[in-house]
C-alpha cells in the first residue's frame, strides 16, 4: 500500500513540476517602457528553459532508479 501511495505521489509531484516550468514570464517593469522606445527585458533576456528540463529530467531518472532499487 505504502509503495502505491509513493508511486502516485511520485507521478503527482512530477506532473505539477512539469506544468509549472511552462509559466509565463511577468510583463517588464513600467509597462515595458525604457523612454528610448523600446521595451526592458525581464531579467536580462537570460535563457533559462534547457535548464528547468535538464532538472526534471535528471529528478525522474534519480525517481525512477529508486523505485526499480526499492523493488528489488
């Protein structure tokens, strides 16, 4: 019982992560007004999307060895 309950969780927990590395960004500050016509990037433009997959992907794997250890 107590594995079903962790197995469920387990996929829970990874399909709430994977839903919220897909947010949107917040709008510029001042309206995206920099007084020189164009717009401010929200923190400098940095890319951070490979990142947040490469995490979730290594966390399922990290999941995944675990449960096939638990099992044996």
């Amino acid at each position: 019982m107590k594995k079903k309950v962790l197995k469920y969780l387990g996929i829970m927990v990874f399909i709430i992560g994977i839903s919220s590395a897909f947010a949107q960004t917040p709008p510029p500050p001042n309206g995206g007004d920099t007084g020189n016509g164009g717009t401010t990037p929200v923190g400098g433009g940095a890319p951070i999307g490979s990142g947040i997959v490469a995490m979730m992907l290594m966390s399922a794997a990290y999941v995944a060895s675990k449960l096939s250890t638990e099992k044996k």
